[in-house]
C-alpha cells in the first residue's frame, strides 16, 4: 500500500486526509479512529467491512463514513487494485487505534 499526505494534522485542520493506493490483495489491519474516518473511492474495486458485519464492495465514486470508534478494515479486491482519498476527522481526539491483521478467511469471505 502507498500512502500520499495531502493535509497533516500540523496544518491545523483537525483533520488529515491522505490518497491511499493498494495493489490487489491489499488490506490494513482492523482498526478505528478515535474522531472518525471517511473513504472516497477514487479507482479499482475496493473491499470495507466493519467488525461483525459484512463485507462491502467499493467502486469509484462510494463514499464510506465511519463513526468514532468503530473497528474496521479497508484494501483492494484480489483481483483489482483500489485507490480512496482518506480523511481522518477530529483528530485532536487521537491516534489511530490498530489491532490485528485481517485473516485470509475474513478477506475472502464474502
């Protein structure tokens, strides 16, 4: 994954937002915001999932909001690569939580 700062949290937004680029297969490990996140998938197809719910499919042009808080994970599909526009919000509230990594059974399972 490639991850492109466009606004840092010292450019005294309260927010960052980033464009983040995954080869197929890719995912980050289950984690949560503290203030928040949203995804605006821009190319590729996408997987979301939040815990204990199912996956869901991402093309260019979904957004996701993600409450404060909720635990999840974001990648490509295996056979796609997946670019989104990653804005954390209220990050004054703190760092990015993370957690375990997504299990190959979790990923595919569809």
């Amino acid at each position: 994954a490639w991850l492109d700062r466009f606004v840092t949290a010292a450019d005294s937004m309260d927010c960052t937002v980033s464009n983040v680029t995954f080869a197929p297969g890719v995912r980050n490990s289950w984690h949560s915001h503290p203030g928040g996140q949203i995804l605006i998938a821009t190319a590729g197809k996408g997987y979301y999932q939040e815990k204990g719910k199912p996956i869901q499919v991402l093309n260019p042009g979904d957004v996701v909001a993600i409450p404060a808080d909720v635990v999840h994970w974001h990648g490509a599909a295996p056979d796609s690569g997946f670019t989104h526009i990653a804005i954390n919000t209220k990050v004054h509230l703190g760092a990015t939580q993370w957690y375990e990594p997504v299990s190959d059974e979790e990923y595919t399972n569809q």
